[in-house]
C-alpha cells in the first residue's frame, strides 16, 4: 500500500476578524486530479470547482481552525499551528508522513517537514491550501450575509482601506481578532 502523506496549509493568518483555518489533505494516487496549485494562483472560481473535486476524490481531508479569542489569547503563530494540529488529529487514519506549508511545523509526534513554497510542489499541499481558501471565503461570506455594512465577500477580512473604513464607521464586531493592532487601536480609542 502506498504511504498516507498529508498535506497541510493555512490560510487567514493576516485578515482581523474571522478564525484562521487549516486543512490536511491525504490524496489518492490512483485517482489524480488536474490543475492543483497554490491556492493564490487559481481563480476563485476554479479553487471552488478543484475544493469539490478534492473532497469527492481525495482519500481523507479535514479542516482545522483555530477561533479570534484562541488567536488573541495565543497569537497568529501558536493558533496557526494548534489549528494545524485539529485538522491532522481530526483525520480518520494517522498519517505515514506530514507535509506542511512554511517553514515551521506544529509540535506533535508525527514524522513530517515544513516545506517553504508547498503549495506550488506538493500537490497534496496545494488540495489543503485549496480547500482551506474556499472554507475560509465560505466564512466570509456568511459573515458578508449578516453583516453587508463591512463588505466581508469584498475584502475577505484582510486589511484593506474599505475594511478600515467600515471598521471605523460601524465599530468592532465578536469576530474580530482584538488583539490585532488596529482592531486594538478602535478598542482603545473608545474607552
């Protein structure tokens, strides 16, 4: 039998609000799928028709996520990894070996590597950066859906002079990271 590899990316570690979300991705070699690559590099639509395609063919996938109060209290880093952990951990086999996006791996026991530039070289790397874009638009726009005022499906969280601009018209809402300089800034401004 061929040796389970997981691929594990992030995305969302710079937006302020929303969690940050991870997924591991265990692809089956028999059963390829075309146009795999980094996430940034694919357009939003193709990244929705690869994300439903990776979850039909791929052998195991799990997302992981680490939630705004777990980022303020831990920081961006220590949740990104804790976030890679849950989607690891929440696969239904163990993993053979791990490969993880960047250049740091969580603490856990599994044999794997940190690879600088995954998403573009490994494809089951670029099938978890893929499908953790697609969850954490998902997100996005759900938020866009109860909160059209900030513009989420816009900007998806990131720091952008719209996003500033909603931020200081209509305030900070529960999903924000407070932790976050100019989230913090607001906060501190109206007390």
């Amino acid at each position: 039998m061929d040796k389970l590899i997981a691929g594990v990316d992030e995305v969302g570690r710079g937006p302020l609000v929303g969690d940050v979300v991870t997924a591991a991705v265990i692809l089956d070699p028999s059963n390829p799928i075309e146009g795999l690559n980094d996430s940034k590099k694919l357009s939003e639509k193709k990244r929705i028709v690869l994300a439903q395609e990776i979850r039909e063919k791929a052998l195991y996938w799990n997302i992981g996520r680490a939630n705004p109060a777990e980022i303020d209290k831990l920081n961006i880093l220590h949740a990104t990894m804790l976030a890679m952990v849950r989607a690891v951990k929440g696969l239904p086999v163990t993993p053979d070996f791990v490969r993880v996006d960047g250049n740091r791996l969580p603490a856990w026991n599994y044999s794997s590597e940190a690879v600088v530039k995954g998403d573009s070289l490994h494809q089951e790397i670029s099938a978890a950066s893929i499908i953790a874009k697609v969850e954490r638009d998902n997100d996005m726009l759900a938020l866009h859906e109860a909160f059209p005022q900030y513009n989420f499906a816009g900007h998806k969280g990131y720091p952008t002079k719209a996003h500033f601009a909603a931020l200081a018209e209509f305030g900070v809402l529960d999903c924000y990271r407070k932790s976050f300089k100019p989230v913090k800034a607001l906060l501190t401004d109206d007390n």
